[in-house]
C-alpha cells in the first residue's frame, strides 16, 4: 500500500459545534470545504495529515477515534486550550514512557491527546548507523 494522503474523518451529531471547536477553540487551519454553503464539509489541516468534519452523526455516540497531536508546548496549549473553553479531561503530565501529554475532548467526546516530545526523548535522536 502506498498511502498518499491520509485524514481522520468524524460524524459528529452537531457538525457546526464541531467545525467550530476544531476552528475557533483548538485553532486549526482550513485545508478546503464542499458541499453546501450552509452546512458544508470541512477539512483542516492536521499537522501532514487532514481532519474532516462533514454529514452527520446517527446521534448517539459509539466507540470513536482518538486523535493525537503533537505540540511544541504542551503546557503552554493547556492554558490557551483552558482560557478558549476546551474541556480538559487530563492536566498535562510526564508519562511513564517519557513523553508530556494532556487531554481535552471534542463536542462529541472525541479524545484528543495533545503532546510534547522533550528534547531529551529517545523520539528526538537518530538511532540510524
């Protein structure tokens, strides 16, 4: 398999609420919308890779995706995160396995986990001979 492109998509119940947290409170870039102007699609930009807001939820909520998102300053976004209203389920903290990561929740009870790679984490080294 060859992967070219990849985005994450989400149904969300509310996909105005949705388009608007991900816009508005996480802050993120607009790559392109379609569909009609009074409801439309929405893919932002995701870091390499895309997030889709578009259609609807089946009302409910089942099982959904995570997303993770790896910052500069994790605890500088705790405190702009906090102060735009996100809900903050995790303060940030240092993990076992090194990295530095906090949780907020979408509308809809999408986990986003939001990270820090420390500059002395294996993550930042070459380990290539």
């Amino acid at each position: 398999m060859d992967v070219l492109s990849s985005r994450v998509l989400l149904r969300p119940a509310d996909p105005a609420r949705t388009r608007s947290f991900y816009r508005d409170v996480l802050g993120l870039a607009v790559y392109r919308e379609f569909g009609p102007a009074d409801s439309p699609g929405t893919v932002f930009f995701l870091g390499p890779g895309f997030l889709e807001v578009s259609g609807h939820g089946r009302g409910g909520t089942g099982s959904s995706p995570m997303i993770w998102l790896q910052v500069r300053d994790v605890r500088a976004e705790h405190e702009r995160l906090a102060a735009a209203g996100a809900r903050v389920i995790r303060e940030p903290r240092v993990e076992p396995w090194g990295l530095v990561e906090m949780w907020i929740e979408d509308p809809d009870g999408v986990k986003i986990v939001i990270v820090e790679v420390p500059d002395d984490h294996p993550l930042r080294r070459d380990h290539r001979t």
